[in-house]
C-alpha cells in the first residue's frame, strides 16, 4: 500500500461514522423532542403557575423525565434496526410542523385537527405551506433527521437485542411512573383543570390522535345509516301556496363578533342591513371545525347529546327531507359535505374554472349562484338547496374578495399570518366578511325575484375564527377550551312575503326571538318545521320559527 492510499484509509478511518446503540440514539431523539419541539406545551404549562417557585422546578423536571420516557417508549414500539432510523426521521419531520403550528397559531393537535388534516385538499394545503413552516421544518426537522442518518447502530444478536430492549422498557416505564408519583399532588390539577394540554406534546400528540382516527376509520362497517325521520312526510300546502324554495348558506369561519349586525363597530354586512332580514344575535355552533360543526348542525342529535360517532353514522336532515319528498341539492365551494349528502346530489366548485371569479387555485363563492335556478326547474316540487361556501377560510383572508370589497386597509396578503400586524390580519378577515355580506344579499335578490316559488333563506356560519386574541390564530381548539371567537357565529333568515304568509309566520315575532339563545341544534328542527315536514324526530322547542307560526304565536 503506498503512502497516498494509506492516508486515504486514515483519513476515512478517522471520518467513519460513530456507532450507538439503539437505546441511546432513541433516548437521543426524545431528549430532542423534550427541550424542542415542544415549546407550547412549556409555555402553556408555565401560564398555569405550575413552574413558579422551587416546587416548580422540580415540577419541570419530573414532567419533562415522564415527556422523555414516555416518547422514548412509544418509539421503542417501532424500533427495529431497520426500522428505527426511518421511523425517528418520521417523526421529527411530524414534530417539527406539529411544533410550528402549535406556536405559530395555538393549534391543538387532537383527534379532530387530524381529521381537518385527513380531509383538506391541496389547494387548502398550500396556504398553510408557508416559507416559516418549510424553514423550521428544515431547520427542526431535516436536520435533526440527517444527524440520525450519520450514526451506525451497533448490530447485536437476537438475544442480546430482547434483553437490552426489555432493560430500557422496564426503565422507561419505572422512570415515567416515578416522575409522575413523584408530582402527582400538583400534577393531579394541571391534567383535571386543562386536559386538553396533553394536545400540544409532541410527536406523541400526532400519533396518538392518528391512532385514534385510523381505530374509527378501520372499524368493521357496520351497514347502512340509521334512519331518521323514517314516518318523515310533507304536509300538503294550501292549494293556492306555490312550492318552497329554501336555500341553506353554510358560512365557513366567520365569528360573531365581526358581524356588522351584531352591532360590531365596523359595518362589515351593510347591504344586508338594508334588506329585511331577521339577525340571531346569540348562536353558538356545534364545533370549532368544519369537520365537527357541518355534520353536526345537519343532525338530529346536535351538540346537546354530541356522538361524533353517532352523528356520523346516521342520516342527515338532507336525507329526512329527501324522504318527505323534498328535492335537495348541494353545491359546495369548500371541502365536501362532510357526509351530509351522502347519496344525494352533490356539485363541487373547488376545482378552479375558466371563470373570472376563479384565480386558478380557488374560486369566489358567487360561482355557486351560477345556473342555481336551472339546477332546480326540472323539481316542480319543494326543493331546498345548501351553498357551502369558502367564506373567511384562513390564512389567506386576503383570496376571500375582490378589489372591490378591499374597503379595510392595509390588509394582510401574505398567508404567513406571522408576516402581518394583528390590524392588517384583522382588516382583510372584515374585507372577507364584506365579500359574505355581497353573497348573501345577492342570494336574498334572486329569491326574491322567484315567482314560481315561495323562497326562504337560512344563513349559519360553521364555527368561528381567531385573530390573535391571547396570541390565538385560526381555529380547531377543543371544543371545552375553545374562545367564544372560535364557537360564537353569525345566523340569519330571509323569508319572502309568500314564505311568510304560506307558512304563518310572522316576520316581527321572529326578529324579537332573534335575541334569544341559539346554537346550530336549532337548524334541523328549523328547517323541518318551515319546509313543512311531520316526522316523530321534530322538536317544536328546537325550531325558532315555531312559536311565530299561526296560531301559535297568539297564544
């Protein structure tokens, strides 16, 4: 061997990479994941006072021993020496966008945001793809995930490979069970005062809510929907009375309280002040997320006795009206009906048209009033269309409206809410508003220009929105936790005079109920009882046109 290849081979000898034993690049990874990755969690637990003082150090310590062992434990799950280096890149790439959207926006990383995950397209995506997420990705997550990829695991026998194995599980558990024991005085409150914490732990957040979706999504199936409304049957109109026309506007994040009709000190729905409608002034939805709110406003069970599981394997109010022999047809501008309309006619906006109220990526809602009489001439019947709009969806507010509706300014154009100021954030979420306000009005004008039907209009925004409020974004809490900005929202209805007078309802009595307590449980009910429809599963104490109907409202 000649010198110049034998300092090749020392040099290479000299750069080989380090060999380590499984258990200590796993227990590597989780001490990551404890001093990292979970930035919200310590800062949420600090607001609780639980680290204040020498007690709070110790606190401190034991929690972050039991966030070590547990990870550690969790990836020992999937840790082979094949397996162990992709499964750790996995989940740094997880923890690191789970860490960012959780400082960036407050977002807890629970079952329901993992759903939101599962079911957002990609145009949705993108807007979330901002350069800060790519760059703590890179920065948190690649890497972290290259310095993985430099080390060698020290190969062992089988033998050697279950008794080291079972020797870190037995200490990881015993460490994770001392640290715990050890606080469980003060620990026992945190846990009991603010359980949804637990959310912001990650990667194990992730995991265990993904676990949790793909248990419910790989159930055995368990057959057709169970039927509401089965004796559902449409009382005959009076003979003169022309067929119902009822349109259903399902607003996405739009909060109550930058409705200009609620009094906000904005006037961000003024042509709908100058229309004759009637302003529920106190509704609280059913969730902080669309995937929680649309199936569960379109159900009989709502959120007063909420079985997510329940409500989702059940038939929607859709399908009661359908059997009554109402003709209903959704078109949506968002991500699907969320089962609502499973089996009845569905017509989707979300892919980008040769329209000029498209840009390519998404198009504005008044696409959806498109053709929307000709959909329903062939029905010479009682028809009831749902507009599932894109509404103020985030973080893109400024996608939201047109140049003319750009009233509020300067207003954020960037999807990195984090390059904006709260005002700009909050300038081009009302310009949003103000593009809803056209919307509906526009939808009011064609009803009202119907005469071959008696029209109606139902407003009901999913859930609400964060703006910055206590350095909250978005949406998505859990639902104990959430702010009123997230679950209070905007609810509206449009009767025209021969709605009105078909039906018996008076318009008055409805704008002096408008002040009373409402939640999305009310839509159902309501919209059973106006469109006409007997069924055993109608309560008359849920439907807000109810008591200003006919005779009832003389009593």
């Amino acid at each position: 061997m000649n010198r110049a290849t034998a300092n090749l081979s020392a040099r290479l000898q000299r750069w080989a990479p380090p060999v380590v034993e499984m258990e200590t690049l796993i227990a590597a990874v989780a001490i990551y994941f404890v001093l990292v990755t979970n930035s919200s969690f310590w800062s949420s637990l600090w607001g609780t006072g639980a680290l204040v003082g020498v007690s709070g150090v110790q606190v401190s310590i034991c929690i972050g021993m039991a966030i070590f062992a547990l990870h550690a434990l969790l990836i020992t799950l999937f840790g082979t020496r094949w397996l162990i280096k992709p499964v750790l890149t996995l989940l740094l790439l997880v923890a690191s966008g789970a860490s960012y959207f959780s400082s960036k926006y407050s977002v807890y990383i629970d079952p329901s945001m993992i759903r939101n995950v599962l079911r957002t397209d990609m145009t949705e995506a993108r807007e979330l793809m901002t350069a800060g997420l790519w760059i703590q990705i890179l920065v948190l997550g690649i890497i972290p995930a290259l310095l993985v990829w430099t080390v060698r695991i020290r190969p062992r026998s089988i033998r050697q490979m279950i008794a080291r194995r079972a020797t870190f599980v037995v200490a990881m558990l015993a460490l994770a069970s001392i640290s715990l024991f050890s606080i469980l005085d003060e620990f026992s409150p945190i846990m009991r005062n603010h359980p949804s914490m637990r959310y912001l732990i990650a990667p194990g957040n992730a995991l265990v809510a993904m676990t949790k979706v793909i248990s419910e999504t790989t159930r055995t199936p368990r057959g057709p929907r169970n039927v509401v409304g089965a004796d559902a049957t449409l009382m005959g109109h009076e003979a003169v009375a022309k067929p119902h026309f009822l349109v259903i506007v399902v607003g996405e994040t739009v909060r109550a309280q930058n409705w200009g009709l609620n009094g906000y000190s904005r006037q961000t729905t003024p042509q709908l002040a100058a229309l004759d409608v009637i302003n529920f002034t106190d509704v609280t939805a059913c969730g902080s997320n669309t995937e929680v709110s649309v199936p569960c406003m379109f159900s009989s069970i709502g959120r007063r006795s909420y079985d997510r599981e329940r409500i989702v394997n059940s038939e929607s109010l859709l399908h009661v009206l359908e059997r009554a022999g109402i003709k209903t047809l959704w078109r949506d501008n968002q991500t699907g009906c969320k089962g609502v309309c499973d089996g009845l006619s569905f017509e989707s906006y979300r892919d980008p048209r040769e329209d000029p109220l498209c840009d390519g990526q998404s198009c504005r809602d008044a696409v959806m009033l498109q053709g929307l009489h000709d959909a329903i001439d062939d029905n010479p019947g009682d028809v009831v269309v749902v507009l599932h709009q894109l509404g103020s969806h985030g973080p893109s507010y400024f996608k939201r409206y047109a140049a003319e509706f750009r009233k509020f300014v300067p207003d954020c154009v960037n999807p990195d809410l984090g390059k904006c100021s709260r005002l700009e954030i909050v300038n081009a979420y009302d310009n949003a508003i103000l593009a809803t306000d056209d919307f509906l009005a526009e939808v009011i004008r064609m009803l009202a220009e119907d005469a071959s039907h008696d029209t109606a209009m139902i407003y009901l925004s999913d859930h609400g929105e964060s703006l910055g409020e206590n350095n909250v974004y978005l949406h998505g809490f859990p639902y104990g936790i959430a702010p009123d900005t997230q679950i209070k929202v905007p609810m509206l209805a449009w009767l025209s005079e021969g709605m009105a007078s078909s039906t018996g309802t008076s318009t008055g009595c409805l704008k002096q109920r408008s002040r009373l307590p409402t939640s999305h449980d009310n839509l159902f009910h309501s919209v059973l009882g106006l469109m006409d429809v007997q069924t055993e599963a109608y309560e008359r104490s849920l439907d807000v046109f109810a008591g200003c109907r006919g005779e009832e409202e003389t009593r």
